[in-house]
C-alpha cells in the first residue's frame, strides 16, 4: 500500500491508522504549495485532487477519508479498529463522519478557503466567522460524546484518529481553545506511539 498525503492534512489520521496497524506501507508526500495534486501524474491517481489516497497492493485507489477508514479497518480486524458489535460500531461511523463531513468540511473549510463560499471578499469575515461557529459546536459536541471515556467509542477507533486531525487543526493552526475532554483527548492522542512517529515522519511538532 502507498498513502499519498500532505503534511498536516486530513491524510494525518489515516497516516496514524496505518502506524496502529503495524503493517509495512509506503508514503508519498504531494507538494501542496507546489501544487503537485494538480499535477498529471496525481490527477491520473486520483482525478479529485486531493489527499488522503491510498493506492492498494493491487495498484486500484481508494479515496476520502472514511472510506479509507472502514477498508483499513475491516482488512485488518486483529488492529480492533472498529467495535465488533452493531451499536458500537455505528457510533464510531457516526463520530467519524461528522468530523470530517460538518467539522472539516463545513467548519475548517470555510475558516481556511472562504473563496469558496463567498465570492466576494468583502463577505470572508462572516464566512470565517460561521465556520468557526461550526467549529466550535462540533467541538462541544465531541466533548460531551468523550464524557466519561477515553476515546470517542470507549477504546480507540478510526473514529479518534478522525477527531485528532480536527484537533490538530484548532489547536495547532488556530490555536482555539479544546474543551476539556477534547483536550484530554487530544493529549492522549499524542501520546501514543503511532501517533508520535506520524508526526515525525511528516515534519510537525507535538507541541500544538
């Protein structure tokens, strides 16, 4: 396996998946202030243009961040990535799925890309503004989900490797304060091993 990612993005979580299984894989790291993801040969990859990818043994592709997710999970069941009951397992999906789709998508992508919202630049402070407000009801909202746990489905799961990335982002780039269990969270994160060598192997520091 090959995961093409940049330093910092959304890519870190399934870079930490991939270090918490513990299987070899390969790492291919897309200049994005060169803008190599509109490249032909990352296009020819991956015609999103857009990190994580993940390019399988079989040279097929699999692209966006839960997807990737639920296939590193469910190929490598021993890493107990997903609970195995129903319940649990809908859980973590449903964490997963509201970082990366309304904090990520809806929050930080309104915070870092206003353009993208509002034509007018005139109009980019309340774009900001609203993804903040985003930004901060998700993280509310994760920190009651944490409320008596250590991670978000009581044991670690890709659903901690998806609310990591999001706390990286706010704490670390935007030094926004995290409530006190996403903060907890946060710090436990960093702490474990797989977590530690991603963030050396991408170049960023743990201070954040």
């Amino acid at each position: 396996m090959k995961l093409y990612y940049m330093p910092g993005a959304c890519s870190i979580g399934i870079h930490v998946l991939l270090e918490e299984i513990g299987k070899p894989y390969d790492v291919h790291k897309v200049d994005g202030a060169k803008q190599e993801q509109y490249g032909p040969d990352f296009v020819a990859l991956n015609p999103k243009s857009k990190v994580p990818t993940l390019q399988r043994d079989d040279g097929s592709v699999l692209t966006e961040f839960p997807a990737i997710a639920v296939w590193l999970a469910r190929k490598n069941p021993e890493a107990g990535l997903l609970p195995s009951d129903a319940d649990g397992e809908a859980r973590a999906l449903e964490a997963m799925d509201y970082a990366v789709s309304t904090m990520h998508m809806q929050g930080f992508s309104r915070m870092f890309r206003p353009a993208n919202f509002a034509p007018t630049e005139a109009d980019h402070d309340k774009v900001k503004a609203r993804g903040k407000e985003i930004m901060e009801k998700g993280l509310a909202l994760m920190d009651k989900a944490l409320e008596g746990k250590e991670y978000l489905a009581g044991k670690f799961s890709v659903a901690d490797a998806a609310l990591f990335y999001v706390s990286f982002w706010a704490a670390g780039r935007m030094k926004m304060p995290l409530p006190k269990n996403v903060a907890a969270h946060y710090e436990r994160m960093k702490a474990r091993p797989a977590v530690k060598r991603v963030l050396e192997q991408e170049g960023l520091s743990a201070a954040a």
